[in-house]
C-alpha cells in the first residue's frame, strides 16, 4: 500500500500518483499495470486527450475485482478554454462521462489563465500568444464549488497557482470550498520551497508534477539540465542501492510532497513505488534543496502575455 498524505478535507491522497500526460500508445494496458503495480492515485486532464482510455483500464481492473473504486483516488483537470462558469460543469462532465465515472475525488483548475473557448486547445494571437476570455478566475472558482455541492466532484484543487493567486481565492468572499491542493512543476532544480511553506501554513497540501524534470517533453533542448545526470543524485542513489528516479520521488516524500510519475514501463512503475524502504538524512535534504536553479520544463511561454501568468512573480 502506498502510504497518503491528509488532506485538510480529511481525504486521503496517495503520496505518488501516475501521471498521464503524453500517454498515447496503450493508455488503458499502462493504467492496468500500474494499478497491479499499486498505483491507488491517478493524476488525469482533459487537456491530455486520452481520458477514455484511462477509462477503460481503470474500469478493466474494477471489473476484474482487482480494485474497487473506493480505493481509487481519480483526478482530471478543468482545462483553460472551459473557464467561462456557464461551460464547467460541461467540461467535469465530458471528463467523467469519457473516465467512466460518477465522481471525481478531485477536480483542478489547471491554469489560472481562461483562454477563448472553443474546439481549439490552445487558441493563439499571430504572436502565438493565448487569446483570453476575458473572464476571472474567481468566478471560474465559484462554478467548481457547484461541482462539489451537486457531488459530482469530492474535493477541488488548482494548478500552477502563485502565491498571489492562491491569497485572491482564499480570501474571495462567500468562499464555499477551499482548494486541498495546488499542483505545480517541482524538483530538485526548481524546488518551490517557499510556495511549499506557503500553501502548507495555509492548510494547502501540494503535488509535484514533473518529479523528473520531464525529459519526454517535446520541447526539451541540448542545453537543458539533466535530473537524471546530476551527480549528487547518483551519489544517493548508489549509496542508498536506488535508482535515480526513486532519489528524486524520496526528495518530494519527504517534504509531505506528493509525487506525480510517468512511466509505461512495469518494471519501472514498481519501482517508482519503493521508496518507502530508505530515508535520505538531513544534510542530504540540504544539500539536495540546495541543488536550485528556478529551472523550468514547463516555462509555459505562450501564456506569457495574460494578465494571469501565474511564473512572473518570486513564488
């Protein structure tokens, strides 16, 4: 069993999560394996574009009696062309209807940045800049409070949030429910410490995404750093008999981070599970914090020009 963190709702979350995103190729065999790996937490989005195959490998495994959905921690992500209140609910919808379900534990606003609504995804200016709504996601807000009172969702969370953002939704008035999570990109190169210590004082747990760096990622340049070749982290993981990879979900461990991996390898998602058996100390903590260059995999560049670009502030 992969131990969870307590969310202020009195959920509980896995502390690592399957990521989904770039899963193409044999979504539903992948989701399969990892929940008989152990996986309980899986981390889905609209944005992703293969929700009905999560679908059908997580309802594969409820049939076949390996899980029951009371087990399953199932996320998906309210996407930025879906910010405009009167379309949210459509949008929960579509994603529960395609995942198979009748409710999410966990529904996320995944940008602070509404962009135009409509079939394209990412509806770009000749600059190939987003092209807002022009709305606010304050109101975006209040329509995912109605997902919850009307039990579609359990629990609602936001993504890449700053700190500014998070305060602006806590202190809307009339709040109804307050975000359990802000997910955001972290790692040993971008280490979010002083968001982290800012959502925790707030009661805010946090979920790590891009726990690797990312190296699939379409964009990735020659001159990017290398998680996977950073020698403190080989140093750890021969020390402790570990893999890279399982170095780099230890660091998100334990700093009550929870960890969101990909991997559509068995093998490999099992061991992206056995990180429970080791402790990295305290100066390897340090010196691992210490490892920070507020290098991003996701710098999120076409979104720079909305008013609600959420990177431009100190955290």
């Amino acid at each position: 069993m992969v131990p969870s963190i307590l969310l202020t709702s009195g959920a509980k979350m896995p502390i690592v999560g399957l990521g989904t995103w770039r899963a193409e190729e044999n979504v539903s065999e992948a989701v399969q394996a990892a929940i008989s790996a152990g996986y309980r937490h899986i981390d889905a989005a609209y944005v992703y574009q293969n929700e009905k195959e999560i679908g059908a490998g997580v309802q594969a495994m409820i049939q076949k009696g390996v899980v029951k959905r009371e087990e399953l921690y199932l996320v998906s992500k309210l996407w930025s062309t879906c910010h405009l209140p009167s379309l949210v609910r459509k949008s929960c919808e579509r994603s529960l209807s395609d995942l198979g379900l009748e409710y999410l534990n966990l529904y996320i606003m995944h940008f602070p940045m509404g962009m135009k609504p409509g079939d394209e995804l990412f509806p770009l200016d000749e600059d190939g800049k987003i092209i807002s709504d022009g709305g606010n996601f304050l109101d975006t807000w209040e329509a995912m409070e109605e997902l919850v009172d009307a039990g579609l969702v359990r629990e609602i969370g936001l993504s890449n949030f700053n700190k500014v953002q998070i305060e602006a939704i806590l202190n809307k008035p009339g709040l109804k429910h307050k975000p359990v999570i802000n997910q955001v990109e972290s790692h040993i190169y971008l280490n979010q410490e002083m968001l982290i210590k800012y959502c925790h004082s707030q009661g805010i747990s946090v979920v790590a995404y891009g726990a690797f760096g990312s190296p699939g990622r379409p964009w990735a340049s020659g001159e990017d750093p290398t998680l996977f070749e950073e020698p403190e982290i080989g140093v750890l993981a021969k020390k402790y008999d570990k893999t890279t990879a399982q170095i780099l979900i230890r660091f998100h461990i334990q700093r009550n981070v929870v960890a969101i991996v990909k991997s559509v390898k068995p093998h490999r998602m099992k061991e992206n599970l056995q990180v429970f058996d080791f402790s990295l100390t305290e100066d390897e903590m340090k010196t691992l914090l210490s490892l920070n260059k507020n290098w991003r995999a996701f710098p999120v560049t076409w979104g720079s020009k909305h008013k609600d670009f959420p990177f431009n502030s100190e955290y």
